[in-house]
C-alpha cells in the first residue's frame, strides 16, 4: 500500500545545470566568450565525443523561456554556473556582453521567485588557461580569484548560496588520472597537485566574499558516493577506506575540519607518490586556519564498489600510478540494479547512507541533494501516441532516491533540498546527447522543448511537498 511522506517546509526543490552544457548552440563560442577545453575537444579529439554533436540547448538565448519551465514545474531554486570564459575571455578583460547576459538571467530568477545557487566553476577551463597549465598552476590560481573578485562584487548579493566548485574529483581524475576530459593525461601526480590547489582556491575564495560579506554562504558540490566493498576482509575494508578518501573526504575533510585525510597522504608518501612540491604542512595550516563550508551539495548517481587492488603494487612507475590500481580496485558486483546506458548502479539507498554519514562524521553540515538523475538512450520508444514520452523509470527512480532522503532527514540529517539533474535534456561531455535526463525532452532538430510525464509528476510532487510510495517494495 502506499504512503504519504512529507519533507520539511521550506524544501529547495529544483534542478542543476551548468553553464558550458546549456548555453551553447554549437562549438563556435558566441557573444565574446573565449574557447574552452570542450572546444578544443570537439576541435582535436572529434572521436571522443559521441555522435560529435556539441551543446546546443541555446541557453544563452532562450533562458527566459527555459526559467520559465522551471517555474512551471513550481521550482523554488536551481543551480547554475558562470562560465569564465564567458565573464573574462583572455582572464584579464570583461566582456560586458557576458556580464549583462547574467544580469539578465538573475533578474529573472528574481522576478520568477526562484533561488539560485551559483557555481563560479562547472568542468569548463578556458582554453588559455589550460594552456598555462590549468590546475596545476600558479598563475592559473591568480587569474581564477581575479575572476572571483568580480563574480563577487557583481552578483554577490543575489544569492546567499555560493561555490566555487562542482565534483572537484571530476576534473582530477578526468583530466589527469583515467583521460576523460582534456588534456587527457595520465600523470597521478598533477592529478594531486591539482586536488590541493583546488582545496586552496576554495580557501582563498570562501576569503575573498567573507570580506565582502560575512553573511554571504560558502559551499561546494560533490560526489559524494559511500564505497561498498566487496567484503569484510581487512584488505576490502581499506581500499574502500582508500577509495573514499580519495574521491571526497580529500575535499570535504580540509574544507569542513581543516585537515588532509592523514592515512591517504602518509600512504603516498612512504611509496613516493605524493609530489614533492606539496608540503602538507602548509597546506594543513591554510585549512586549519581558514573559515569552514557553510554548506555542502551532494551530487549522487551511483555508486562506488571496490575490492583490495589484486597482484603486485609497483609504486615505482609514477606514470603507472593510478587510484583505481594502487588503492583499490573497481569491483563489478553480479546481479545489481544498473543503468545499462550510463553504465551506472541504480542504489537509492546509498543517498540515505551519505547523508547518514554527514551527520556523525561531518557534524551534520547543512546540506541538500544537489544533483541527482538518471540519463537514458533513446528514449523516442516510449513516445505516446500524442507525442510525449513516458519516463516511468525516471518517476520511479526520483520517487525511489525521495524516499531514502525523506528517511535520512526523518533520523535527523540536516538536508534541506531536492536538486534533480538536470530539468531539461542536455548536452553531456562525452556522451552528448545520447542519454537523456530531463523533465523536458529537447528536439535536436527543431530546438524546441516538450515536456515528458515526469514533469507533471514532479511539479505534483513540489506542490504537495511530498511523495508517495508503496514502503514494502522499496529495495535495500
Ligand atoms: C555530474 C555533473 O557529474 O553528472 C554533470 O555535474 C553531468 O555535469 C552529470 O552532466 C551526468 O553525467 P553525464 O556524464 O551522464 O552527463
């Protein structure tokens, strides 16, 4: 039989996006932006993006009537991000056109009573940038707080909730660890150098609008997925140990108690991984010593099963160094629940562990689902016969994710927020267009956008504050 669960008065219901994946409509940059690493990706690594289509939702002209749909799904709030090469092109000159498309796109969030919750950063270096050496440098870092200055000073105000990054671990092990994102590089090394300076850049940022204003919120996004090991055996115990430390407590362990997970670091440096210009005590101080998150968005998709690396660990190779060899190994469990077309475990119940960990590790950290979503191939074959397609699945997978965020916060975690990836179908950075997660279908040949059943579902669902859900087939 099913059941009424109710969230908290208040809830953030929305969705995210992300700059470099809506505002496009096509590889060439328009209006003054700069290129970015997609660009150079869609220009020189043509085969790594599926089908080769590049982001064509047209954000950057149509906003108003997207802000419009998500009002019309009775959205309280959304994330969103600037893009830097879009605000300073060369990381030096404003392009005003830039900045006064985004006062235009906050006024209407205003106008609309929808909240939104900026990013300064979503995966989208500027080309130059990553030409200087992206994360890894100095002078990279400098160029990113001038960019923050002005993001702050501008649009500080129209907004409480801020961050600097989304799934800092992303951009690491994409770029430098398993050669997903551009440059494509497999160097462990500038994979931690870029994790520390990440972890820095948020220190000196969360600084720089604390002293424009002290009330103003300072968060991060990440991934933050609990890993479950294959056993209970010491070794799988520690790899998950590892891999957790590795994936986000390298980030949420500096940013909200002021200090690098030791084990991780000491077990780098005894087998020479950890490089040479980072010193930890340093780095240690500045954590320790600057303010905490306000708040953390906890972006979730699936999940992370490991087991203990298996034969010979050879520390000596750097170049061979890899997280997912030499701290834990990726275990593919027989028989799970998957997304066959992202290749992702369905685990909703993993969203309520998350959350449970936050509260007794992390001191309950005001938080909220930031990102959340299920991208399915070809979805025209659940079309109806008025030309609109069933996503059940997805009904059934949000409804799901729901229930166990309804359970965390009825034991007492402090989320306070739904954010669904992503309200509109849009481009993804490798797979396009091919998996779909919106309320909304986009049309590729006409731009236009139609909502699927979920939209209806959803919007019920925001204006009732609740779900409603048969308990005893929820699966654990
Ligand atoms: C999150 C990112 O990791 O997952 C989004 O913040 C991304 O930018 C989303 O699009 C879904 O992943 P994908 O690879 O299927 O687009």
């Amino acid at each position: 039989m099913t059941k009424i669960f109710k969230f908290p008065k208040g809830f953030w219901w929305g969705s995210s996006t992300s700059a470099e994946q809506i505002e496009p409509s096509g590889n060439e940059p328009e209006a003054g932006k700069s290129k970015t690493i997609w660009n150079a990706t869609f220009d020189d690594y043509h085969h790594r993006i599926f089908d080769g289509e590049y982001a064509q939702n047209n954000f950057y002209v149509k906003y108003k009537e997207d802000l419009q749909r998500a009002k019309d799904l009775n959205f309280n709030s959304i994330k969103l991000s600037f893009s830097w090469a879009r605000i300073m092109p060369d990381g030096k000159s404003i392009n005003e056109e830039g900045v006064e498309f985004y006062d235009n796109l906050l006024d209407e969030c205003d106008k609309l009573g929808i909240v939104p919750f900026l990013e300064l950063y979503h995966f989208d270096m500027p080309l130059w940038a990553q030409e200087m050496g992206g994360w890894t440098s100095d002078e990279v870092i400098e160029y990113f707080l001038e960019y923050a200055k002005f993001i702050f000073n501008r649009y500080g105000d129209r907004t409480p909730y801020w961050s600097a990054w989304n799934e800092p671990i992303v951009l690491v092990e994409c770029q430098y660890w398993y050669q997903f994102h551009y440059p494509f590089e497999v160097n462990f090394q500038k994979g931690i150098k870029s994790m520390m300076n990440i972890n820095k850049i948020h220190c000196l940022v969360t600084k720089i609008l604390k002293d424009i204003n002290p009330d103003y919120k300072m968060g991060i996004y990440l991934n933050i997925t609990p890993a479950i090991p294959r056993s209970d055996s010491p070794e799988d115990l520690q790899a998950a140990k590892f891999a957790e430390m590795i994936q986000w407590r390298s980030f949420a362990d500096p940013l909200i108690k002021g200090k690098f997970p030791q084990e991780l670091y000491n077990h780098l440096k005894a087998n020479g991984a950890w490089p040479e210009d980072i010193d930890i005590d340093e780095y240690n101080k500045l954590f320790e010593e600057s303010q905490k998150l306000d708040f953390m968005g906890i972006n979730y998709y699936t999940t992370l099963r490991v087991k203990a690396p298996e034969g010979e660990i050879d520390w000596s190779d750097k170049e061979k160094v890899l997280p997912n060899t030499h701290l834990f190994n990726d275990y593919k469990k027989e028989g799970i629940r998957m997304n066959p077309y992202r290749g992702w475990e369905v685990h909703p119940k993993s969203i309520y562990d998350m959350l449970t960990t936050l509260k007794e590790e992390y001191n309950n950290i005001p938080c909220f689902i930031a990102e959340n979503g299920m991208g399915v191939e070809n979805e025209d074959r659940f079309r109806n016969e008025k030309g609109f397609i069933e996503d059940d699945y997805r009904i059934d997978f949000i409804n799901e994710h729901l229930y166990w965020v309804w359970k965390a916060i009825e034991e007492g975690s402090s989320c306070s927020g739904y954010h669904m990836w992503s309200y509109i179908d849009n481009w993804s950075w490798l797979n396009s267009y091919k998996n779909r997660y919106g309320f909304y279908e986009l049309d590729l040949k006409t731009n236009e956008r139609k909502p699927k059943k979920s939209a209806s579902w959803i919007k019920g669902v925001i204006k009732n504050n609740s779900i409603e859900i048969d308990e005893e087939k929820i699966q654990l």
